[in-house]
C-alpha cells in the first residue's frame, strides 16, 4: 500500500512529543513560587548568591526609637527597625528562602553598606538612581495615600490656610514632602510617628500627615474626635529597593517580587498593619499606659 502524502516523516512523532513536554515543563515552572522558580539555578546566576553562603540576607532598613520607651522622654541611642521596612525585607528573605538580618541605617548608610557588601538589599527610602553606584528594582514599594489632619473647630479649613505654618509627620514619611509643597508650608519631623501624634495633639503644628489608614483609625477614637481630615488625599513620594550593583538576579529578583506586592494589594495589607499598631500605641499614650 502506498504511503499517504501526509504521513509524518520517521521520528516526527517522538520530536512532537519533546516539544510537548517542553512546553509542560516552561508552563510548570513559570506557576511555581519565585523562591523555587530559582532554585535549580547555578549558584552564580541565583538571586543573593553571597547570602546564600553567607547563610543570612542582609537588609539595611531605616530605625527609629524603640516604641515603647517613655513618653516625652525617649532615649535616642536605643533603636528597632523601622516596622513597615522590616515587613518588606522578612517578606524578601522569606521567597528567597533564605534567613533575615536587619541592619538599622538611613539612606546614606545603606547605600555605603551595599557597595563595601555589608548589605545584600536596601529599604531605606531611596529614589531611584539617588546613589548611581547601585543598583534599583524598577517599582517603587511606596503605595497608597496620605491625609492631613486638623482641629475641626480651627482656622484651618483648606490647604491653603497651612501656608507659612507648620505640619508634623514622621521622619521619612512618604507623603510629608508632597503636604508641605501643596501647603507651602514646612515639616516637623520626629523620629517616632507616635511623637508627631503627640505634637500634634500638643498644638505643635497646624496640621498631621500621615497614611490614610493612620488618620482613619485615629478618628475612630473618642480623643479625636475634635479633629477632621482635610479634602483630598497625598501621594507617596516614590522610594525603591536596592540592590549591588552588577547583581542582575538578584535586582529581578526584587523587581518580581514588588510586582507582586502591589499586584496582590499586600502592601496596603502592611500599612493597614503599621497603622493599627500605631493607632494602639497612642491609646496607651492617651491613657497613660506607657511606663513613667
């Protein structure tokens, strides 16, 4: 019998089948978590190669005063990580799979640890491109909005009236540089968002910025409620996690995963978080359950 035209030529079939399971594996690999994504990886090509011999990620963050020291007179010299940077480099290390150590420093700090390699990331706030011998994931981890708080009965009804005064936020808030341009008005900065709350509450400033989610557990407790929101809302100044330069996975590797916080709303998760605990923090404040 003849052979029809369209029969496959010889080892058609077995090709056909490779193919397909090629195509099993790429689509396999592409649903596993980011952590195992990387796992078969030669250890030059994996993500934070140094850490996974060092046996520790090493996440330069921001710090502020411990939390729960006196009010009014907070020691300066004893320091925690800042809680929402801390958040985010445990969530690195946990899809890295590999174990967190935080290294409390600002912006300049970090920077110097990446490039002499005391730090394997930075959460410290930076702008993209601010240190240009690092490197930067491309998102930005800053997300959601600010709100400005005033006393309802003042004189402060609008924005505008916040000209020329002063607006407590703190230290390195995403939305205090944004408030006081749209205020013309200039930044108090405290070293705990918990002491701009009490200046605030103490007449220091004319007005408080803080995230929205903040502002909104505030005004759910009866010791604020002589104060309103003002209209509108204020958008983060953008910041961005870097990495050493030169470290391609790894900067990827960060880029994938912010894309996956904000994809995922889990940041708004974490503010939501950081908010509730500093909204608990005031309450004791309020209440004089902090010890004296």
């Amino acid at each position: 019998m003849a052979r029809s035209a369209f029969a496959a030529p010889p080892g058609h079939g077995k090709r056909l089948r490779w193919l397909a399971l090629a195509v099993m594996a790429m689509v396999a690999l592409s649903s596993l978590p980011l952590r195992d994504a990387w796992r078969n990886r030669p250890d030059d090509d994996r993500p934070f190669a140094a850490a996974r011999a060092r046996g520790t990620l090493i996440v330069a963050v921001p710090s502020r005063p411990a939390p729960t020291l006196n009010v009014g007179r907070v020691d300066h010299f004893a320091r925690v990580a800042d809680g929402f940077a801390a958040a985010l480099a445990e969530d690195i290390g946990r899809r890295a799979g590999v174990p967190v150590t935080l290294l409390l420093a600002g912006p300049r700090e970090a920077a110097d640890a990446l490039r002499s390699g005391r730090a394997d990331v930075a959460v410290a706030g930076l702008g993209f491109g601010a240190e240009p011998s690092i490197a930067y994931a491309p998102s930005a981890y800053t997300s959601g909005r600010g709100m400005a708080l005033v006393l309802r009965r003042g004189a402060v009804r609008d924005w505008s009236d916040l000209a020329g005064g002063l607006i407590c936020a703190s230290r390195g808030s995403p939305f205090a540089t944004e408030a006081a341009r749209r205020a013309h008005a200039d930044i108090q900065a405290f070293d705990r968002p918990l002491d701009a709350l009490l200046a605030f509450q103490a007449g220091e400033c004319a007005a408080l910025v803080e995230d929205e989610y903040v502002i909104r557990q505030l005004l759910k407790q009866p010791d604020w409620a002589y104060y309103r929101s003002l209209p509108g809302t204020v958008a983060p100044a953008p910041a961005f996690i870097a990495t050493r330069t030169g470290d391609v996975a790894s900067t990827a590797f960060i880029e994938r995963i912010v894309e996956g916080w904000r994809r995922q709303r889990w940041l708004s998760t974490v503010r939501e978080d950081q908010a509730t605990r500093l909204a608990f923090d005031m309450f004791n404040a309020q209440n004089d359950l902090y010890c004296h």
